[in-house]
C-alpha cells in the first residue's frame, strides 16, 4: 500500500482543493442528469454555481469551527489529495470525528492513495485520543464505498440515499 502524510491544508492547496472538488461535483452531477447534452451541461452548471458558494463559505469557516483539513503527500512531496474532518455531529460519540471528504486527484486515483489517505487519517485521529472515524456515503457511490469496505469501515444506518459507516479504532 502506499504511504502518504498529511500536512495542514495552505492556502494555495486550498484553493486546488476547491476547484478539484466542484469539478467532482460536476462530475457527479452529470451522471445523474437525464435528457439532452443541452439539458445536462444546464444540470452541471446550475449545480456548480449552487455549490461553490457554500463550499467556499464552509471552508472559511472551518478553522474556527475546530475542522482539520490537511494535504496528503506522496513519498516525494507531493499533493495525492485532501481530508476534511468536523468534530462530532449530534448522535455521536463524543471521541469520535467526522470525515466530511476526502477527495484523491484524479490523476493519482486506483493507485492506492485513497486508502492510504484512509489510514493516515485513523494514525492521527487514534494519536488524537478518537475512539472512531464516521462519513456519509452515497448508496450510488460504489467505488467509494469499495474503498470503505476494504479499509474496515461497517455500517451504521441508512440515510435518505445515503448511509453512515465507521470505523472504529484504539477501543
């Protein structure tokens, strides 16, 4: 398996961070649109505008929201990807942590990267003293949740077209 190590998201790798992120959800939202490339490129484009805003708004905020956002480097140095983690949500443990997304560059992608990023992330939040790690998953999402499944991550609950996992860690 690879091996990556995270290092405190910069401004400049934030802004990356970002464009990777809408062009995801772009990405995302073409595969579910129906209809004509007319029709399609206008679902794309009304999503993007709709979630940038708010994607740029939640990220300056984070810091002062207790969030950690980190880069995930290669053995060279270099970018592979991003982590967001929140604190706790309500219903959860209190030593326990919230992986809002994790997002591997499309060029460094089925190369291992995302699991590596996976078990960075459980090394840190252990060290932290956090008993577990949660996310959402959409139920469309196989190759992600592919990637949950092989790095031991097990079912919570069901959400509307979503469910919860976790994995749980230094009980």
């Amino acid at each position: 398996m690879e091996r990556v190590r995270l290092v405190e998201l910069s401004d400049a790798e934030c802004e990356e961070f970002i464009g990777a992120d809408i062009a995801d959800y772009a990405e995302y939202a073409k595969e579910r649109a129906e209809g004509e490339p007319a029709s399609i490129a206008l679902a794309v484009e009304r999503a993007c505008a709709e979630f940038e805003p708010r994607l740029r708004s939640e990220h300056a905020v984070a810091d002062a929201k207790g969030h950690h956002r980190w880069s995930a480097l290669d053995a060279d140095g270099s970018v592979v990807g991003w982590l967001w983690v929140m604190p706790a949500r309500e219903g959860m443990p209190t030593d326990s942590a919230y992986l809002y997304q994790i997002l591997v560059k499309p060029v460094r992608r089925r190369q291992g990267y995302g699991r590596a990023m996976l078990a960075a992330l459980e090394d840190s939040l252990s060290a932290d003293g956090m008993a577990e790690v949660r996310l959402h998953v959409f139920d469309t999402n196989h190759r992600a949740k592919a990637l949950y499944d092989e790095a031991g991550y097990t079912f919570v609950k069901s959400l509307a077209g979503m469910s919860e996992l976790r994995k749980q860690f230094g009980r």
